[in-house]
C-alpha cells in the first residue's frame, strides 16, 4: 500500500520538512555506528508518519545490530504495507536470505551480524513524493538495469532501463538508492514531461509538476549551515520581502535565478542556479562568520566606567543604562574598564568572530587611605620634633662637657636635667616617629581586598534587524562562577622595636644624645 502524498504538498510542507528530519536524523545515528538509537528514530517516526521506507530502514538497522528475528519482522511489515513496492523482489531475497539464514526465535542470544558491506547506509531506502498540478496524471518510473546504461531518452526506445512503478499523482514511493528516470505522460490536455532523479540514502526527495501551464516548473530547496537565515531570490535588494528562511524550498520558473543568503554575524553569499524543467534541486549554502565581533561590557554596581580598548577609549558606561558594545577584529585584545573609587580593571579578552561576548566587570573599591596619611603627618611631626629636641640636647651638652673639663660645672647645675630631658625627647620622638613611619608604610602597602575582575558568558549572536535570531551550529562553554568578595582580615605588623641605654645618660638611644 502506497501512502497518499496529497497532504504534503502546500499547506503540508511543514509535515514533509518534519518527515525529512525524522529520516535524515535516523540516517545519521546509522552513520554514526548507533544502529540501535536509529532504530528508535526509524520506528518512532514510522508511528508518527506511516511511511513503508521507515520500516525498511529500521530493518536495515536491525540487520546491522544482528537481530535476524527483528529485521525480517519488519521486512515482512515492509511487504505487507507496501505489496507493490518497487524493490519487491530486492526485499524478498532480504528475506529469504535471513529464513536460510535460520534467524533464532526472539530472546535467543543474536548470530553474528552479516558482513558490514551489504549494510551500510546505501542499503536503506529514501521517501520519494511525486505530485501534479492537477492531480490525477499518470506517473512511471524507470531505472537502469546496468551502471552502464545510457541516458534515458525522450524520444527513442530506452531497452536499458526497467519499469519498476506505474500509478496516478499523487504518490509517494519508498525507493532505493540510485539512479531514476520519472515520465509524467500526457494528461487530458496537458503536456507531459520528465525528469531524471538522484535518489540518496535515507532522504526525502519531492517532486511536483505544474502541468496546469503545459510545463513543469522546478522545485528548489536552499539550506545552510545557519538555521534561519534569511534568502532572497531573483534580488540582491535585501530591503525587500525576503523569499524565506533556511531551510526553505518551493515551486519556482524554469531557468535562471539568484539566491543571496544572509544572517547576522555572517558574510552574505550568492549563488546562480539553472534549472531545468521538472528538475528538484537541493542547494546547500555555507556561510562564514565576518572577522570582526563585539564585546557588550558592564560594570556591574559601579556608578559609571570608562572603556578603553587595545589604549583607545570606547565610551562611558552607567549604571542602570544599557550594557556599552564595543566592536573590535576577532582575536585577543587588551581591555581596561576604569571607575573613580574603585581599582581599574585591566586584562585580555578573546573578541570571537561574528558574535557578541557579553563581559560583566566586577569593579572592587579601592582600600581606604586615611588612616596611612594621618600616620605619616604624625611620623613627620614626630621626627621634626626629635631632630630639634635632639640638636639642642646636643649643644647642651657640648657646653657642659667643656666646663666639666676647665673644672666649672658643679652638680646641681639645672642644664644637666634640661640637656637629659631634651635628649629623652628627641630619642621619644624618633622612635615614635620611626614607628608610625612603619605603620603608615605598612598602610600604604597592604590591601586585603581583592583586584577587579571580569566574568564571561557564552557569545551570543548578533542582532537580528528581521526579528529573528539565526541559530549557529556550534557549542558554547558554561560562564565562569565569579567568587564572593571577602574581606581580608587585618594581618597586623611586622614591626619590632627594642629599648636600649648607655652606660653613662639615661633614655632610649635613637637620636639625640647626652
């Protein structure tokens, strides 16, 4: 039994591109060596659309997996849905082939799969749907009996080629792989025509005559490595209404057209095709990403930012504004994000080709000075005064020692206590101006908190101006985890200090002297 074909044409095409994804998805778990995952693809699809060429193709994996029992079920199913099929023959020496074989009962433990060569992805069958406009012509179909046969021509007798189906439009035929010839004869008092076929492995070919105009018109297919981009036909305008979005086909004129393929992030390509009358082509476009992207920077809770990239500066970000986009050549370039009150941010970033890398600066206030500077004022004053005190106890004591040599200086003179607490002064003021020179050195140096930092999430893609965001092929990374800002705690000094004395004067020895 053949399943009608009617409902996929027009307002069915969306259950044709559905049916073509189930069949091109199975094919390639086959491809991949996962037999047993398109076997679920070929059965499940099978149950949502009832095409005979599912349950062939699940067979095929069957085969490849080693269950004999498995496989000829669902030959056997194949036959049964599809009595006329036209490798009727082919699937019946699959299955005799298989019962010679002695496949074991169900449960037993499986034989050893037949050799790979006689399943592979050329054994499994292709969904081929033949329409008319109007329906109702007669359709055959021919193939050639050898690799050698000629070309199948319109008007002599074609002896290398085979009839292997003969029906009416609408029609849909589970076929293998190769070579075709389809005839539409004359129909009523429409013209008919034909066209030559290349049927692959695990695909859904679709083929419509417009026989309403006394000719056939072309069916054209474009996809491309970006689902949804956007294609014009027949203009290089694209301000105009576009044609549709990969992937995207429809009946169009006999001849010469241009195609003009575009989406954001992408360099546009164009493309010249001639198509003959009848002809189904298939047109697979790759686009490659332009050389430049952008970085979309944010500074998080910091009031304002500047930008500067590679020493240039980009602009101005605020708070609570939209995130600032810097456009820049792919590659690694050197960012440097600014804010007043907090440290600056500086590292690389890696701009990726035709997409946007959103940045998210996490700008850390910087550590309060304060403390250090009142510090360092009063070290200052400290060891000005120490220096003074210390001078003067100096010339006291120069005085002294000359009157104590000539034998004048007695006891109780009152400028050896002045000279003493002067001396102790000025030693009082170097140490604590020594040590909140320390302090405030110290102050100066430390900085428990941590630098600025950036985290990336996964580019994304440009803007589309048409509403709608092309989706590239590719994987993206997860974002890096940014960690909690902690406060260090204070590690307190490294500074040691002694007392020391002489034999002969009283006070801490650092400056003055007596």
């Amino acid at each position: 039994m053949l399943w009608p074909a009617s409902g996929l044409a027009g307002g069915g095409g969306k259950q044709l591109e559905r049916i073509r994804e189930r069949m091109e998805q199975g094919l390639a778990l086959f491809v991949a060596g996962k037999a047993g995952d398109a076997v679920k693809e070929f059965e499940s699809g099978y149950a949502e659309y009832p095409y005979s060429a599912f349950l062939f193709n699940a067979g095929v994996c069957y085969e490849k997996l080693g269950k004999g029992p498995e496989a000829l079920a669902k030959y056997r199913q194949y036959l049964q849905v599809d009595p006329n099929a036209p490798d009727k023959q082919d699937v019946e020496r699959r299955i005799a082939r298989l019962e010679a074989e002695g496949a074991p009962v169900a449960g037993a433990p499986p034989p050893p799969p037949p050799p790979t060569e006689d399943i592979d992805q050329q054994s499994m069958r292709s969904l081929v749907v033949i329409e008319t406009e109007p329906a109702g012509a007669p359709v055959r179909v021919f193939r050639p009996k050898s690799e050698s046969a000629p070309a199948y021509s319109r008007t002599l007798p074609n002896p290398d080629w085979e009839e292997i189906v003969t029906t009416t439009a609408p029609t849909s035929l589970s076929l293998s792989v190769g070579l075709y010839h389809i005839v539409i004869d004359k129909f009523k008092d429409f013209n008919g025509s034909d066209t030559q076929l290349h049927v692959s492995p695990g695909h859904v070919h679709q083929f419509k005559a417009n026989l309403s105009q006394g000719v056939f018109m072309a069916f054209l297919r474009v996809s491309s490595n970006v689902r949804g981009a956007h294609l014009w036909l027949d203009t290089n305008d694209t301000h105009k209404p576009e044609w549709g979005t990969a992937p995207y086909g429809e009946l169009v004129p006999v001849g010469d057209h241009s195609i003009v393929v575009q989406a954001p992030g992408f360099e546009p390509t164009s493309s010249k095709v001639t198509l003959e009358s009848g002809e189904h082509r298939e047109l697979q476009t790759t686009l490659v990403r332009v050389g430049y992207g952008f970085i979309r920077v944010d500074a998080g809770d910091a009031p304002r930012a500047t930008v500067t990239l590679d020493g240039k500066l980009q602009g101005e970000w605020s708070q609570g504004g939209p995130a600032l986009e810097v456009r820049a050549s792919a590659g690694s370039h050197r960012l440097l994000v600014e804010s007043d009150g907090r440290k600056d941010f500086e590292g690389s970033v890696q701009v990726p080709k035709g997409q946007i890398l959103p940045v998210h600066l996490r700008m850390i206030p910087k550590y309060p000075r304060g403390a250090a500077w009142t510090q360092a004022i009063i070290s200052a004053a400290l060891l000005g005064t120490g220096a003074v005190l210390g001078s003067q106890s100096n010339e006291i004591k120069k005085i002294l020692d000359d009157e104590r040599a000539q034998g004048s200086l007695t006891a109780s003179d009152p400028r050896i206590t002045k000279g003493r607490w002067f001396a102790i002064g000025a030693d009082v003021g170097f140490a604590g101006g020594a040590v909140l020179a320390g302090f405030a050195t110290w102050n100066f140096i430390k900085d428990p908190l941590p630098e600025s930092s950036k985290t990336e999430d996964p580019a994304v893609e440009f803007d589309d101006p048409l509403k709608r965001r092309p989706v590239a092929l590719r994987p993206s990374s997860p974002p890096t985890q940014s960690k909690p800002v902690q406060m260090a705690e204070d590690e307190g000094t490294p500074w040691q200090f002694g007392a020391a004395a002489r034999s002969d004067y009283l006070g801490i020895s650092v400056g003055g002297q007596f």
